[in-house]
C-alpha cells in the first residue's frame, strides 16, 4: 500500500470533527541525496515499529488543541526523492498544532522507525 499526503488531509477531514479544526500542518519527508555528513546517498531502506508507532500518534492526539494526528510511514526500499515520513496534524491554533508537528515527526523518528542508509562507494 502507498499514500500521499492529500490522502492522509483528507482522511483527516472525514474523520474529524472539523468545527474543532482551524489548521492541519503537514510533513512529507523525502530521501535525500546525501547524508546528514555530506556523503552521497544511494537509498534508504525502511522499516517500522507498529506498536511504537500507534503509542506516538496516541500520545501526541491528546495535547491541548489538538483534533486530529495522522501519519503514515513507506517501507522498504526508498530511492532518492522519494517519500518515507507522511505526518498531518489538525488542531485549533498554530501555537498548538506547529509544535505537535515537530514533536510527532521528532518521536516517530527517534521511536518507530528504523533506517539504514545505502551510501556510494567510490570505486
């Protein structure tokens, strides 16, 4: 299964009690072409921690404002440029949801998801 983000906003919406929701901030994370040291990335391969997974998004779904908290991770093989972190969170007020946003993507990275990097080897 795949997803894109306007899939994620969408549920978001069906799902949500909108009169609740002034605001849905959204991350789409990609593969880069090089490593946070500047080395030259091949692709990424992927995989995820479903049960850490649902305890982030259940923790980050109860902080004030806060309505609605989605995510969806690719696994995998992920090659340049494609995506790997999907996040949507949907609140009343940016000082609520921008923050809840950060903490989802930083704790899902940190908690659910595991990587390994497949750099080039210069022959």
């Amino acid at each position: 299964m795949s997803m894109k983000l306007a899939e994620l906003v969408e549920k978001i919406k069906q799902e949500t009690d909108v009169a609740k929701v002034g605001m849905i901030a959204c991350h789409n994370g990609v593969v880069r072409g090089t490593t946070r040291d500047g080395i030259q990335a091949e692709y990424l391969e992927i995989s995820v921690d479903a049960s850490a997974m649902h305890k982030v998004l259940e923790d980050m779904r109860r902080e004030p404002g806060i309505a609605a908290v989605e995510a969806y991770i690719h696994t995998g093989r992920r090659n340049i440029g494609d995506d790997v972190m999907l996040v949507a969170v949907a609140g009343d007020i940016r000082e609520n949801v921008f923050p809840v946003l950060e903490r989802t993507v930083n704790r899902l990275k940190s908690e659910a998801v595991h990587k390994m990097e497949k750099t080039v080897v210069e022959a």
